[in-house]
C-alpha cells in the first residue's frame, strides 16, 4: 500500500529534517502554503513555485523558474511552457539548503508575485 507524502517524510529523518530546513528557509516570504498531493507537497504563492518530493535518504525538489537552471545541483530540467521550467534538485543533506538553493527558491516564488 502506498504511503503519503507526509507519511513518507516523517519516517525519513533526512527527508524529515530538509523538509523542514525548507519551510522554515520560506518563513521570510509572504503568502505562501503547502498543498499536500498524495506523493508530493506543492508550495504556492497563487500557483506552484516549488514541488517537493519524498525520496529515500532525501527530497527531490523542483523549481518552477522562466530559465533552466545551469548548475551541476540541477538533476534534470525540463521545458514545460515558453516561459516555464521545472529544475529538479535533489537534496540530500540540509547544508545544501545554501545560499545558491535559496536564491532559486526566491527567484521561483517572485515569478507567483
């Protein structure tokens, strides 16, 4: 049977500690709020700007940006729109949460404003 989303982030201490070195990195932002998914969290501000995604010993997160994202961080990215890409980061460690990560997360939510 599948687990949830949330189910799967509390039983991961990794996943369970980036979750929350995430949500409280957004604190600064205004207006935003988790929607739980049955796999995955979406944070939205109007509209999605980060999908947050369990994985074992981790979480994949993607970042709706306008551009690809040209870093060796970036798992995957993929065109959905003219003006959208989705940038998968994988984070396996909360000191990844940096200075760079944090800088794509606001670039992200200033695109919902």
């Amino acid at each position: 049977m599948a687990r949830t989303a949330r189910e799967r982030i509390e039983s991961d201490p990794a996943s369970s500690s980036i979750y929350k070195a995430i949500t409280d990195s957004l604190s600064e932002l205004e207006g935003w709020e988790v929607q739980e998914n049955a796999s995955s969290f979406h944070v939205t501000h109007g509209r999605a700007f980060l999908g947050i995604h369990p994985r074992r010993g981790g979480i994949l997160v993607n970042i709706v940006l306008e551009s690809e994202i040209e870093s060796d961080r970036v798992h995957r990215a993929e065109r959905v729109s003219s003006n959208r890409w989705h940038n998968e980061v994988i984070v396996k460690d909360v000191a990844e949460i940096d200075g760079e990560f944090l800088t794509w997360v606001r670039a992200a939510y200033a695109l919902t404003a």
